[in-house]
C-alpha cells in the first residue's frame, strides 16, 4: 500500500502495473478507516506471514494435546466424574477396559488355547497395562476366549495421553497375534479397543484432510478466478492463518486452559480453509471492481479494503460470537470447541485483512492473468471515493439477469422459497438424534469393532465395564441388594460385588476368569480380597447385562441410580463407563436446549448493531434459521435410508446449528450490508437488485467453496464428523443458492423500505448520487 503522504500525481505504481495510460487521473482512494494507520497494517501484515509460517509445524503436534475420552468431556460436577474420582482413590492407577478376542469358526483347538495363555503372558509385560488384572475367559460355545487386559489411563493423578494409550493398545494387540495358530481370528475390542480405533480415525487430519480440502479449494479458485496465477494468494494466506491457529490451539491445550479433541481440531481445519477463502473471495472481488476504477493498485486496494472490511470484520465477529456462545455449555469438548474455532476465526481474520490486501497489492494486476482488470471507468478527480454501479449492471450478466428476474417477481419467487423449505421440514420426523453406539460411530468396520462384534455374541455383554457404584460403607449391603434388583443388572455370580483389590488378589494363585473378579450378592470374593474402606467409603462393582454402550445399558444405568440414591444414608453415586457416556448424552440436549437460543439472540444484536435495524436482523435470523431446520429435515430423510447410519449423535443439532447459522448468516452479512451501501443512493428495492447482481458471483463462489470444505470431512471415518460435513455443505448451498439468492431479496423488495425500520431508510428518504435526497423509488412490476 501507498505511503500517506505520497504525491497523488506520481504515476510509478500505475506504469509499473501495467496500467493504462489514457484517462482521466485517478483520484486517491484516501486514507483507511481512522485508527487504522498504513504501518499498523504493514506490521500486522509481517506478523502474520513469520507467525503464521512458524507455526505450521504446530499442525502435526497438535495429536499430541489431544483428549477423545468421554470422562475428560464431562464437567467436574457430573455424577459420573464425581464417582469416579472417588473410586480413583482405591487404587494407584485409573483403568480404561479392553480385551483381546480369539475367535475360531469351529471349536478352539489346544494350540489356539496355548496361543490364548501365551497371550497372557506377553501381555502382562506390556507396559502401561494393569498387568495384576490380565486374566482369559472362554465363551460357553468353546468358540472364543477374550483375555481381559485393561489399560492404565491415570497413573497417580496424571492422565495418560490419547497417543500413548494408543500406543499401549497397539502393543497388546501385537502381543496377541503374535503367531497365532492357522484360522484363528485376532481382534481387540472393548472400551479401550474402540478409544484407539476412534483415536486412529483422526490420523488423516495432517494428510488426508488438509490435503483433500485444499485441492478442493484450489480446483474451485481455479474455476472462479481463470487464473493460473491468483489462486495461490487466498489459499496460502488460509494455510498461513491455519498455521498461525494451530500454534495457538497448541499451547494453550498443552497448558490446559483448553480441551482439544480430534473433533475440534478437524472443524478448526476445514473453518480456518473455508471461511479464510470466504474472505478472500470477497476482498479480491471488491478489488477486481476498483482495478477498473484506479489507475493505481494501491489506491484500488485501500478503496477495497473500506469497502470490505466492515463486512468481513462483521461476519468474523458472528461466527466468534456464535462459536463462544458454546462457553455456556456443560460438556468441555463443546466448551473447549468455541474458543478453539473463535482462535482460528480471529487468525483468519488477521491474515485475510493484512497480510493478503498487502501481498495483492505489491503484486500488481499480473496477479490476474490472463483477464487482467483495466481502468474502463475511472474516477472522475475531485470525486471522494468510488460510486455505486452504473444501473446498467443489472441488465447484462447471469446475477444481473437473476435480479432483474426477482424484481419483477419477488412475491411469487419468495412463496415459491419457502414452499421449497417447507417441503424439506417434513423429513424432521426421520432424524434419530438417540445417539449412537460407539461401534456405531465408524463409517467403515476398524478390528475393534469386529472385535466387539464378535464379543458381544459369545460373552456376557456387561462383562469388563461394569457400573461403579461408591457408597457409605455401612448401607454397602442395602447398596448390593438394591443394586442387584435392577432390571437390567446381570442375574450371574459374581454381578455385583464390593470391588477386589488386584494387588491382594496377586498374592494368591487365580483360578477363576475375569467372572470371578467381582462375584454376586451370594457369592463375592472374602472381605479379605476386598478394598480397604477409605474414610468410610468403598466401591461396589455392578456388571450390566447389556454391552456398556447401548441404549440398553444406557437405562440399566439411569434405574441403577434412581435405586442407590434411594438407600437412606448411603449417599451412593454411579460412575462408570457407561455413566459417563449418558452423561455426555444428557448434557448435550442440556447444552442444545440452552445455546441455541443465545446464538440466536447473539446474532439478531450484531445483525442490529451492523445494518442499524431491528426488522432486517429479524427477517434474516428467520429464514437462516428456517434453512437449517430445512436441513435437518433433508439429514432425516438421507441419514438412515441413504447413508447407512444408525442415527446421529445428541450433539449432532447443536453443532450444526452453531455452524450453519453463524456461517450461513455471514453470506446474509455480505448481501445486506452492500444491498444499504446501494439503497443509499439508489433506494432500498433497485438497492437490493444492485447488490444482489454485484455480489451474486462472490457469495456464490464463497458458499461452494465453505460447502466443499465442510464436507471433506467425510473423508475422515466417523458418523458423527461425515453427519456434520453434509449437514453444514448442504446447508450452506442452501443459504448461498436459495435463501440468500432468492428468499432474502425478493423479501427485501417486498417489503421495500420498512425493512430498515426504525432507522432513517425506512422513512424513505435517501442520498442520491448527486448528494441530494429523492424519495424511495419504484421498480418496474412494483
């Protein structure tokens, strides 16, 4: 960019641009926005390219501050987390269920039995397992044996990290197969089987991920732009604010003050690509339009950069606001989520707002080969700033004919919109938001879910993660029997017991199978095997009797809970695998019930305070919000019968609506607010055919190309991240091909100028292009 005080005569950037000579003179754009001084945006511009080129190395450490179990989601005040807390206290080291499964068609053979038992063996010396608690089980069929091997997830009040717990899994599954007989079928399976396969399910997001989406990116630049050459600015700038996000995100995960999971870290991915393309798409359009108007590429980007920035900051400022409504939330990966994506909003923001402008500018009209832009309609020298389009605009061009098409049927064309909606509301009633199992959650069968598969055929389900029970040691014996009349507690020995202690147990020889580790009312372990009581509390085991992570199991809980909190004095609480899972179940419809509507109000105070009206905020929250119910009901329609999926996860609306509201609202930001720049001079119904025809290109291009990212996701191969993908691309185009193209003007041109009540526009009464006023004008067909 120019210097502020340089010569408005010298002509060296315009001849070095290769600029045409002839012409009026241009006018200087003048100075940015007050506040915002040329060497601020120069400096802002050097930060952004060293910090955000340092901190791509940080995109690959990130798996290393990465928390997937569900017990670090949940709030310190969850009775799940409040139980197992206590029930840490009875052994050195927190435990996370897994075992290893042999399985044969036929009968096991001995040399499949002596495999088993080697199995054992090797498995006990794999460090980080609970090696005192590794124990085989043959099915009654003689078909399978599971040898139970838990691993050690919290050593001393230290969590053990996702990658080393991965690790640990890797290594007794290795020590499993190790030369197994012919035939015989090893596979994990378990709580800690399916946490690695889930863990593994994100190691695409270096490569695979990132990869797709930016191919993407690049073919759909390529597509808009013509131009071999200018796709490499936006996208290098997203790679720099991606960069620059991830080395953020990293330390403060590693710190703790945020939870980062494989989630969060995929959504920051693809946001950080699509919304920093959004971005740019929009200042390199407004650029393109001032090429044609100044001689000079820095005063064309200046003026551009007026022009824009007010709406790019808007739209940034909505989705940051948007995503940290997610603060309100109990679960901390949705917490962690809101300011894991505001960071990589903000970063965003800064390289598309500093370091972009000022590497477009510098670079010159080159940028744009081969349809290089040339001044065709200079500013005349005197002039303050660039007008408006010449009307004309509208009657040459797809988007100028797609305006002059609304405008002479706006009330038809929007009818005709929410008839379109409408229709899509209908598949509401199909969408299953129950949640999903976890071997449910794979879109393609990893060896633990096989593994589990095979497990739950031939053992008892609840076997391995049971429910813990902690209680008053003196109601212990209520507690058991209590516990035992639950429907859905299994009815075999050794069901619900107070729990062994391992480091007692290893002391005597074992002859029982993990069955016998927790007994039954009629048959437990002697007290003498039993954990010492602390402070007068103990643990009572309770085995389900179906698997942990079905909605089976799920209810078992719940009735579990409501019969030990009924003891009198025992003041018992459940904690437990399955516990945890329905409590992240039920604080996401908590979450849901409670953000939705404060995103909601968040975002009709921006769109007020942005577009200074109360009745355009309002017409725009509700047909965003009518197109994500319309794509909800398209998801209930496609999920089950199409895709193949069980069902979507509690969670599942809340991130889509966070999502396809906070973006969806941004291509309604980049509409109106050029739609208010027009109706000041032109008036608010031939405003909005205006705005619509100029920036139909733009939004367009901006909506495939967030689409296009968004559902990259869907390489990654987990239900609930391929829901969200379709559901915010789907949604998106939606927003960007009907409501924003459409709806929303024809609406607008209804109404006409009440749209902008209360504020000065609405009376009718505008600036004209000469800098009088001239009241509000009727369009042809109105």
């Amino acid at each position: 960019m120019a210097r502020q005080g340089r010569s408005e005569q010298h002509r060296g950037d315009g001849a070095s641009d290769g600029a045409p000579g002839g012409g009026a003179p241009a006018r200087r754009a003048g100075r940015l926005p007050r506040g915002v001084p040329y060497f601020a945006v120069l400096a802002l511009a050097v930060v952004a390219l060293l910090a955000g080129g340092a901190g791509g190395v940080f995109q690959g450490k990130l798996s290393e501050v990465q928390q997937n179990d569900n017990t670090a989601y949940l709030p310190a005040s969850a009775e799940s987390t409040v139980a197992g807390n206590e029930a840490a206290r009875f052994s050195a080291s927190t435990t996370l269920p897994g075992f290893v499964v042999f399985h044969r068609d036929g009968r096991l053979t001995a040399a499949d039995r002596a495999a088993v038992q080697a199995a054992v063996t090797a498995i006990r010396s794999v460090p980080g397992v609970a090696a005192d608690t590794v124990f085989a089980s043959y099915s009654a069929d003689g078909t399978a044996a599971a040898v139970y091997a838990p691993l050690i997830a919290k050593q001393g009040g230290t969590a053990v990290s996702g990658d080393d717990l991965s690790a640990t899994e890797n290594a007794v599954i290795d020590a499993g197969r190790r030369a197994p007989p012919a035939g015989l079928q090893v596979d994990p399976a378990g709580p800690a089987g399916l946490l690695v396969a889930f863990i593994g399910a994100f190691a695409g997001l270096d490569g695979t991920l990132l990869y797709t989406a930016g191919g993407i990116v690049v073919l759909i630049l390529l597509l808009v732009y013509r131009s071999p050459v200018l796709w490499f600015f936006p996208l290098f700038s997203a790679v720099l604010a991606l960069g620059l996000s991830a080395m953020v995100v990293y330390a403060l995960a590693r710190s703790g003050a945020v939870t980062l999971t494989g989630q969060s870290q995929g959504i920051l991915s693809v946001l950080v690509l699509g919304a920093g393309t959004d971005y740019a798409l929009l200042l390199i359009s407004r650029y393109r339009e001032e090429l044609h108007r100044y001689e000079r590429r820095s005063d064309a980007m200046i003026r551009a950069w007026r022009q824009s920035a007010p709406a790019i900051f808007a739209s940034g400022a909505t989705v940051i606001i948007g995503v940290l409504c997610l603060s309100f939330s109990e679960l901390n990966s949705n917490k962690s989520l809101g300011p894991v994506s505001a960071i990589g909003i903000a970063c965003t923001l800064l390289v598309m707002t500093t370091f972009l402008p000022v590497a477009l500018a510098l670079a010159g009209r080159w940028v744009f080969w081969p349809r290089r832009p040339t001044v065709t309609a200079p500013v005349a020298p005197g002039a303050t700033g660039a007008e408006p389009g010449d009307p004309a605009e509208l009657s040459g061009g797809l988007w100028g004919r797609i305006a002059g098409f609304v405008g002479r049927h706006a009330r038809p064309a929007w009818i005709t919109a929410l008839v379109l909606l409408a229709v899509c509301l209908i598949g509401l009633g199909g969408l299953n938001t129950g949640g999903l199992s976890t071997a449910q959650g794979f879109t393609n069968r990893p060896d633990a879910v096989v593994g589990q598969e095979i497990y739950d055929a031939r053992f008892p389900r609840g076997t391995g993660a049971p429910a813990v029970v902690v209680t008053d040691v003196a109601a212990v014996e209520q507690v058991r029997a209590a516990a035992a009349r639950v429907p859905g507690v299994s009815t075999a020995a050794g069901s619900v017991c107070v729990r062994t202690d391992p480091a007692k147990l290893s002391r005597i020889p074992i002859t029982r199978g993990i069955q016998g580790l927790s007994g039954s009312p009629q048959d437990c372990p002697p007290p003498a095997l039993q954990v010492t009581p602390i402070d007068g509390r103990t643990v009572v085991d309770v085995v389900l009797a179906d698997a942990y992570d079905s909605p089976a199991a799920f209810d078992t809980v719940a009735r579990l809970r409501a019969a030990v909190h009924a003891v009198p004095g025992a003041d018992a609480l459940v904690g437990g695998t399955t516990a945890a899972d329905l409590d992240v179940r039920q604080a996401s419809v908590h979450d849901r019930n409670l953000i939705i509507p404060i995103v909601l109000a968040v975002i009709l105070v921006m769109l007020a305070l942005l577009l200074r009206a109360v009745l355009a905020p309002v017409l725009l929250v509700a047909t965003v919000v009518l197109s994500f119910l319309a794509t909800l009901g398209v998801c209930g329609w496609l999920f089950g019968p199409v895709f193949g999926f069980a069902g979507a996860d509690q969670s599942f609306p809340l991130f889509a609506f966070v999502f396809l509201v906070a973006l969806g609202i941004d291509y309604n930001i980049f509409l109106m607010t050029r739609v208010r720049e027009e109706t000041l001079h032109v008036g608010t119904r031939r405003g909005v055919l205006r705005g619509l025809a100029v920036t139909g290109g733009v939004i367009t291009s901006a909506g495939v190309v967030l689409a296009a990212t968004f559902a990259v996701l869907g390489v990654l191969p987990l239900v609930f991240l391929a829901e969200l993908g379709f559901a915010v691309a789907f949604g998106v185009l939606l927003d960007t091909l009907l409501v924003r193209t459409v709806l929303v003007p024809a609406l607008v041109h209804d109404i006409g100028r009440a749209v902008w009540w209360p504020s000065r526009l609405s009376r009718g009464r505008h600036r004209s292009a000469t800098g009088g006023t001239e009241p509000e004008l009727v369009t042809a067909g109105r």
